[in-house]
C-alpha cells in the first residue's frame, strides 16, 4: 500500500513541477541552515573526554582578593589560574589520584638534518601525571615517569607530526631533540591527540587554537632552564621582580591546574584540603579575606569559562528560526497545493475511500517532498560547512565536519519536519465532504 501511495504522490509532484520545486528549494534551504550551524555547535560544545570528565576537576584559589574583584569584571569569582607558589604547593601536597600543573610554551626545535631550518613548536611544561590523567593515547614509547619530575630529567614527548618532520615517522624514543639550544631526549610520541576543545588548559588557549600541542617538557626542567610561559599571565599588581624569576615569585596567576578525584569521597576531602591550605595561608598573614574558593569538575569548568562562543549559539538559534520560517512556508505551499485537488478527494471518498486511507497519501506526499528537500539540504550543508569560515574564526570554522551522523541527521529532520508541516495541510485534506464536492462538479 505504501508503494501506492508513493507512486500517486509522485504523479502528484509531476503535475505541478513549478510547486514542487519551489517546496523542495524551501525545504532545502532551511535544513542546510540549520544543519550548518548545528555541526559547527557540535563541534565545539561536545564533552572533549566524556568517559572521564565528570573525574577531573579545577582548583580556583582566591589568592588576590577583594582587590582582584574591584573592576566588576568577573563577580565574585577567583582567579582562573594559579600563581607559581600555590601551583607547585599543591603538587608537592598531591592530594589527588594524578594531577599536574601546567603552563605554555612556544620553544625552537633544531632538526638533525644540518639543512633544515629551526621549527618554531607550541606545547606545555606538565607533570608525569598529566598523561594519566588524560589518557594520552602514545604511538611509540610512553610519559616519562615521576622520578623524571624529581630529577628535573631533559626528556620530552613530541606529537606525531613533528615526529614526522624530525625522523620520518620512525620510532624516534631514545633519540634525542635539541630544544632552545638544549637536548632532550625523546620519551614518548603521541598517537595524532590534539583534543577540541583544548580543555585541559581553557585559560591559556580560550579552548581553541588553531595550534597543535607539539612538546610536552617535564615542568621543573622547563622553570629551571627559564622556558618562558606563551599563555596568558594576568596580575593584580605589579611584580616586584624582572623576568621569568620574578614572575615566579609574584601573585600573578599563569599556570593552569587539573586534578582527577575518582569519587565524591575524594571530591569532598579534595575541597576539604583546599580550604584548609587557604586558611593555613591566611592564618601565615598571606591572605586578610574571607575564604573563597572553586572547585569544578570539566563540564562546569568549560560552562563557567564561556567555551562555546556566544556567535554560535546565536547563530543556531537563527538557524532554527529560519527552518520554522520554512516550514511554515511549506505548509502553506501544501495546504494550497491539497485543497485544489477538492475534487479528486471527493471522488475517492465517495468510492469507499476512508478518511485514513486520504490521510496517509497526503502525509507520504508531504513526506516525498521532504526527502526530496534532503537531499538538496545534504548538498547546501556541505557547501554550507566549507563555507563557515567566511563567518566565524577559523579555529572555530575548522572544527565543523560532514559525517555520515550529520549526513543521516539532515534526512531524518527534512522528512520529519516536512512531515510535520503537513499535518494541518493533510487534515484539511481527508477532512473534505464528498457529496458537497460532487454536487458542485
């Protein structure tokens, strides 16, 4: 019976080629924009480590105060990230399963090869732990261990790419690398991690870069060679100090910090510790304030740092919009297109037709038009999605991808929608009186 139907609303569509496009076109149009904007929104809202991330946590200690609130900027939050004192106080506490600091860097890589230039690389200083903790997935080798930290050990992870560009993708662990004019030997590769957003370090990236994670040095090697942070560095006041040594020695926070507590046991004796290193702090006259501080696990991190660009978020909400606008359209469309067909209604029904059977052809025309305005919409989405970048940053507009999940989205609302559409339509149709319409012809 479906085949039917198909069949009569093919007929149907044919006999007024004009209508039917212009459905299909409407119909097309609205889903590619919507689809377009819902795939850039993927990309950047999804949870980056979603097995893991309800486990890892960011400490925020209120280390500036009143006086970092005083502008109004941000409430009454503390700051972001950790000075050089309380980074390193808590890693030595470790109070957390694994846990790591971390900051920025952007070295200069030497190649063997005599005939290649320096390669400018970006990366972070971090703990052993760090790796764990992520679960860094390693095509040859592995992080290099705690006794490392403790050594300040001239070893580093490269990733994949610069693995390429220094040794031809060949197992490169126990060769060695000179960074900065230094050499260090390589430990591990990474097996292509470069996780969107780069969520384990929000305040130095703002969660997109366009940049790749090339090097990871091991955190006490990087602050005794001097290795500058390339992140951000915000202060309350002035330092005292010059240079790198004296930015380790003032209040300005530029290391970021992730902790995984496995439990609510540990989340609640982790925030116990933290409370209490902040009143040990203020009771050495550190600190003349009352207790302030955070405690979030990944997905509130990522809400509280506004991650998901708010021009996205407008931009699929103008999207829908707009399929809503379409859709009216085509109902509209179909509603005009059904009614004219009055008379024909009239004949079957008075043949024996039910109801239903008036309701199920109209709804499978309805539902024809709607894949026929699919398929149009899988071709604008991807133009749509190649073309993002006209719109948005281009570390945003790169993460939008066509895939068959997306690919089987688009169908699926095109025909629902469209289905939807013409319900009204559809009962207005099988709501037609045979014998008025056989009187009048």
């Amino acid at each position: 019976m479906l085949g039917y139907y198909l069949d009569l609303a093919v007929r149907s569509l044919k006999r007024s080629p004009g209508l039917t496009a212009l459905m299909i076109l409407i119909v097309g149009f609205g889903v590619a924009a919507s689809m377009t904007s819902y795939s850039v929104f993927r990309a950047v809202s999804g949870d980056p480590i979603p097995w893991k991330s309800s486990r890892l946590f960011v400490p925020q200690i209120d280390i500036w105060g009143p006086k970092g609130h005083s502008d109004g900027s941000s409430g009454n939050e503390p700051p972001e990230a950790l000075d050089y004192t309380d980074a390193v106080a808590l890693m030595r506490d470790h109070r957390g399963k694994y846990q790591s600091a971390m900051y920025r860097v952007s070295p200069s890589v030497v190649p063997p090869d005599p005939h290649m230039h320096p390669i400018n690389v970006g990366g972070h200083a971090v703990y052993s732990e760090f790796f764990s903790m992520l679960d860094v997935p390693f095509q040859f080798g592995g992080a290099w261990g705690a006794d490392s930290d403790a050594q300040h050990a001239s070893v580093v992870v490269i990733n994949s790419k610069l693995n390429q560009k220094l040794f031809g993708g060949a197992n490169s662990v126990g060769k060695t690398v000179n960074i900065d004019s230094k050499d260090y030997r390589v430990v591990g590769v990474l097996d292509n991690w470069n996780p969107k957003p780069t969520f384990f370090d929000v305040v130095n990236t703002g969660g997109f870069t366009t940049g790749q994670e090339d090097v990871f040095l091991p955190f006490t090697r990087a602050i005794d060679v001097g290795m500058g942070n390339d992140g951000n560095t915000n202060c309350a006041e002035v330092p005292t100090g010059s240079g790198f040594v004296g930015l380790q020695q003032s209040s300005c926070v530029w290391i970021a910090y992730m902790v995984q507590l496995d439990d609510k046991a540990a989340v609640s004796a982790y925030k116990d510790y933290l409370d209490g290193y902040f009143r040990d702090q203020k009771a050495s006259g550190r600190f003349n304030w009352a207790l302030n501080n955070r405690l979030r696990d990944l997905p509130a991190w990522l809400e509280s740092e506004h991650v998901v660009p708010s021009d996205t978020k407008i931009s699929l909400l103008v999207a829908l919009g707009l399929l809503i606008a379409c859709l009216v359209n085509t109902a509209g469309l179909l509603l005009a297109k059904f009614l004219r067909r009055s008379s024909e209604i009239g004949v079957r029904r008075a043949l024996g037709a039910p109801r239903m059977a008036i309701y199920v052809q109209f709804l499978v025309e309805a539902g024809t038009v709607g894949l026929s305005g699919g398929l149009l919409g899988l071709l604008l989405t991807w133009v749509g999605i190649h073309g993002v970048s006209w719109v948005l940053p281009k570390e945003i507009a790169s993460l939008a991808r066509v895939d068959l999940s997306l690919l089987a989205l688009t169908l699926a609302i095109a025909v629902l929608a469209t289905m939807l559409a013409g319900l009204y339509p559809t009962f207005r149709a099988s709501r037609v009186q045979p014998a008025l319409q056989l009187k009048t012809n």
